[in-house]
C-alpha cells in the first residue's frame, strides 16, 4: 500500500507554489489553490501539473499587474474579457445560495448549469459557467466555513 501524500509547509514559501497554495483544513492529503478555488492532491507532481494547466494561467495572468504580464502574451484582455470572469463569479454565488436556500439535491447543478446553457445561448455568462456537483459541494462548504468564520 502507498503511503498518503501529505502537505508540506514548505511549498508554501516556494516561489512556484507561494501564491496560490494553501492548506485544506483537516485534511493533510489536500491542498488549495486559492487562484481556482479548487482542492488538489497533495503530491508534488500533482502541484506542477496544476500550475502548469490553462485554467490556472489563464486565472493567475488576470491576477498579476499589467506591468507584471508576460509581454508576449500581447495586449491585455479589454474590459468585458476582465468583468467576465466577476460576472461568472458572481452568477455561481447566487446558484450555490438558490441551490442552498431551498434546500435543494447537489445533483441539480449538472443539468441545471447545462439547461440554463441551452435557454441563454448567446449569454457569455452562461457559456462560462462550470459547475457540478462536486464543485458545487466543495464551494458551499467553503462558503458555508468563511460565513461560519465571521
């Protein structure tokens, strides 16, 4: 039997790592990339490959200064590319909290988020939105903690 990945301390003062790695609670096997909200092994090349996937560049190159960019990447985004991902946000906060609100099954979101696809077709709000219901689990429960936190 393989022994369990455990999270090291130390990753989080790696340059690679220190910006969006964080702790799951209670959990020594997990860790958090706070940049895609999302809970990832807590093995080393599980890490990399995270830091290395087009989500997580994507999400850490809207994150930086515009000074700090990559000026190979070309012009920065324009203004509806950066309120888009704000708008996506916000659009899940409100599902989690309906979803929440009237104490309604975590499997909904599958066909929900791909119905509410097909009625808004040219909505970019809808096209992005990506969420099932393990990630829709894991954001309550994180947005359930900090709420519980305050």
């Amino acid at each position: 039997m393989l022994p369990r990945p455990n999270f090291q301390d130390k990753w989080l003062a790696d340059d690679q790592f220190k910006e969006w790695l964080g702790r799951v609670a209670g959990c020594s096997a997990k860790a958090y990339c706070h940049v895609c909200h999302k809970q990832l092994s807590a093995e080393i090349m599980s890490l990399k490959r995270h830091r290395l996937s087009k989500q997580h560049v994507s999400l850490m190159t809207r994150r930086l200064p515009e000074g700090r960019r990559d000026p190979e990447q070309g012009a920065s985004a324009s203004n509806e590319d950066r309120e888009l991902p704000d708008a996506v946000a916000y659009a899940t906060v409100l599902f989690l909290v309906f979803i929440a609100k009237h104490n309604l099954p975590f499997s909904l979101c599958d066909d929900m988020i791909t119905l509410q696809k097909r009625m808004f077709p040219d909505s970019a709000i809808a096209a992005a939105l990506a969420l099932k219901r393990k990630k829709c689990t894991a954001l309550l429960q994180d947005l359930g903690d900090y709420v519980g936190n305050r």
